[in-house]
C-alpha cells in the first residue's frame, strides 16, 4: 500500500510538473495572442463581411512563424477549405459543446439605434467572433510543432492520465509486492521450520528457492543460501546423530568387557591378578578414545585460534617415520621417507605431527608383511604437500571420503583391534582444515591407499 502511494505521488507530482510547463510554454502565449488576433479578425469581419474576413485571414494565415492560423466557421470547415491540423481538429471537437451552448439560436430583433450583433465572443482555448448576421466563427491559433504539451492542455486530458496513471500504478505495484513478498513469506516460512527444529529427512524437499531458478535478483539469491543453509543444518544434525551413536558404540564395547571381567573376578576360583590386567588395558582404551574425542571436539565446529609457532616441517616428518619404522619393525615394515619440503611452518606443531602420524601408522598398519610405505613432502609458492603411500588392501572408491569422517570404518575392517577406533583420519581432517589445509585419499594403480595433506601458501613462515 505505501509502495503504491509513493509511486501514485511521484506520479501526480511527475504530471503536475508537465501540466505546468505546458501552460507556461504554449498556453501563457497563447493566451497573450489570440485575443489580439481575434480583435483584428473580427474587425476585418464587421467591414468586409465573410470576404473581408477571407481576404485577412489569406494575408495572415503566416504571420506567427510558430503559430497555425484557422478560422471555422459554422459548418465546421476553414473558411478558406483548407484541412484542419490534428491539433485543431481535437480542439474544435472538445470546445464544439460550449460554442453550440453559447450561440442564440433565437435572436431577438434589434431595436432602434442598437448596434448589429457582430463583435468578439472570449472564450481561453477559442476566441469566437460573430458576424452581422448572426454567424459564430472560432478562431483557433494552435502550435505548428506537434508537441505532447500541447494535447496537455485540452480539458479533460490531465484527469483522465492521472486516472490511468493510478490504475496502471496500482497494478504494476500489486505485481511488485506479490513479485518481491512471495520469496520473502517462503523464507520466513523456512526460517520458522528451522526454529522449530524440524529438520527431519522428510522435510528436506521443502525448499523455499523452489521456483525462484529463473530469477536473479538478491531475495532469489537470498532463497537459495537460505536453502543451502538449511542443508548444512540437517547434514550437521545427521552426523552429530551418528557420532554420538558411534560414540556410545564406542564407550559400550569396553564396558561390556569389563563387566565380563568383574563377573570373572567375582567366581571362585578366579585369576584375579589376569582380570585385574584385562580391567586396566580396558580403561586405558577408554581413556584414549576419550582424549581423541575432546580432541575432536575442539577441532571441531569452533574457530577458537590455537597456539602457532614457526618450526621445520622436514623435522616433523622425520620424527613420526622414526617412530613408525619402529612400529613397522614387528612385521618387517619399512617407511621410506622421499624428498623434502625445505620448509618453516607457522602452525602448531602437535597437532600437525599428530595428523601425520595417525595417516603414516594407518598405513603401515594395513601395509603387508615385508611392505613399504613411501613418505614423500614438497614445498613451494603453491603451498606444502605430504603424501603418504602404502600397498595395503586399499578404500572402495564410494568410501574415499567417508574415511575422514569420525568413527567411520571400512566394513572389511570393522574389528577395533585392526582397524582402530575410526577417529584418527577424522581428526587429521579436522587439523589440515584448521590449518587452511585439506586432506584427501586416492587408491594407487597395484593396490595401496595414497592420502595427501595439503597446506596453503598462507601457512609458510617468512
């Protein structure tokens, strides 16, 4: 309602102008000469008659250089039998009313000593002059130029645009407020689903960019990021469901031993000191698993900073092969460490050691007996990159993203005491991308896992 009444006063304020110039530029001289031109009509009239009044208006009819010079008789012709401009046409035609109102069909007999009835009959769009005999002539001085101004100034024009301008405005913003309400109601209609937490699976086709793909104004933009928002929302709602199943999952399986273990301790004849050792390395487990987990957690949809310093990426490196070499030892596997990076970090120096040795002790765990896992590191303007490679069973491709994810295992691999408890990668994720950086896998041409760790440019230390 207020868009229309902005727009209905621009409107009218818009045509006021315009009725304004046209009166001050064709009307005000106008109004200065026809009456002027009228009197000297009306004389030639009264002396000469029709003829005299032909014969002047032959000798004037181009006296004003800008100006059309008519005079109409009662038949609705030129007296000279010269066709009528459009804009006398029109003219004649609104103001025909008010001169067959005017006329006296009836005139009553002069008496004596009364002037004949000839002489000037004002009128401000037509001067009329009258002859002896009674005869009504209009004169019409009218603009040469064909100008809008001019079809402005007639009766009746200006209330019947401003009429039209009010309903062609009142449409055009009834358009407008359903064109930019419609994805503003199905925005707050999405936004009150959300504070509802209704953000179960069945919900997720309830898009409010839905019809909208044509449109590329900012509300159809708006409704778009609103939508991929709103995924967002859902997907993290999904994995926090899963993790804290994974999680209970995780927690339930030690318990479950060590209430077996109790159980063992308590019947006679029962090998205390054997169930006492099963109890311990069953909290130890927990406590590891608890210690990831809250390192997870602060990794973990937060953007709190984190401690940095410069330091050697190459003595990293070369630190976490020492200690899988030594792992590897138990069945003969060798990490063989290729390159070097040549470069400082700023970044913190645990977490990033932590997210290379849990992807190098992946490998060499998966690698064969007698196997090789290959570490290789380049630096340069394009950023640092660490590949580590083995010859182990490989990923299914449907799963080489997903094993990044927390608790996620491949389902050949499903046992704890072979495949960990699938949060180590997760965690190596979550470092990289705080550092900038990414962690991707790719399965190697023979068999094997390549993972790379990727940091940007911004990561080096001057």
């Amino acid at each position: 309602m207020l868009f229309w009444i902005a727009m209905a006063l621009i409107v009218g304020g818009s045509m006021a102008i315009t009725f304004l110039v046209a009166a001050h530029e064709y009307e005000a001289p106008e109004l200065q000469r026809r009456p002027a031109v009228a009197i000297q009509a009306s004389d030639a009239l009264l002396r000469g008659g029709l003829a005299g009044l032909k014969h002047w208006l032959e000798a004037n009819k181009n006296s004003i250089a800008d100006r059309d010079l008519f005079i109409v008789g009662p038949d609705g012709a030129d007296i000279l039998g010269r066709r009528l401009s459009p804009g006398a046409a029109r003219r004649l035609e609104f103001f025909s009313r008010d001169e067959l109102a005017s006329r006296d069909d009836n005139p009553r007999p002069r008496g004596p000593g009364e002037p004949p009835p000839g002489g000037l009959r004002p009128n401000r769009a037509a001067p009329q002059i009258i002859g002896d005999d009674g005869t009504v002539y209009t004169v019409l001085l009218l603009p040469r130029r064909p100008s809008i101004f001019g079809a402005l100034s007639l009766p009746g024009i200006s209330a019947t645009i401003f009429c039209i301008a009010l309903v062609v405005s009142a449409l055009i913003s009834w358009w407008l407020a359903q064109h930019l309400s419609a994805p503003i109601r199905r925005i707050q209609e999405g936004a009150r689903t959300l504070a509802s937490e209704n953000l179960e699976p069945e919900n997720a086709g309830l898009r409010v960019s839905a019809g909208l793909e044509g449109r590329k104004d900012e509300l159809a933009v708006l409704a778009r990021d609103f939508d991929a928002m709103a995924d967002r929302l859902r997907a993290n709602r999904s994995a926090i469901t899963q993790l804290l199943r994974d999680i209970s999952h995780e927690l339930r399986s030690p318990l479950a031993r060590m209430r077996v273990a109790v159980g063992l301790a308590r019947q006679p004849p029962a090998d205390i000191s054997r169930q006492l050792d099963r109890l311990e390395r069953e909290i130890e487990r927990l406590d590891a698993l608890i210690s990831q987990v809250l390192k997870l957690a602060r990794l973990t949809g937060t953007d709190a900073p984190f401690a940095r310093e410069p330091f050697d990426l190459d003595e990293v490196i070369e630190e976490v092969v020492r200690d899988a070499n030594f792992e590897g030892a138990v069945k003969n596997c060798r990490v063989r460490l290729q390159g070097s990076a040549n470069a400082r970090i700023s970044g913190n120096r645990d977490l990033l050691r932590s997210a290379i040795e849990n992807v190098l002790r992946n490998a060499v765990r998966y690698s064969p007996p007698d196997g090789a896992v290959d570490v290789s590191s380049s630096g340069g303007d394009s950023g640092v990159v660490v590949v580590v490679a083995d010859r182990g069973p490989g990923v299914p491709d449907a799963d080489l993203s997903r094993i990044f994810e927390p608790f996620y295992r491949v389902a050949e691999s499903r046992d704890r005491d072979t495949g960990g408890e699938g949060i180590g990668l997760a965690i190596t994720a979550q470092v990289m991308k705080a550092h900038g950086g990414s962690a991707s896998a790719s399965n190697r041409q023979g068999g094997g896992l390549e993972v790379r760790l990727s940091l940007p440019p911004g990561t080096l230390a001057v």
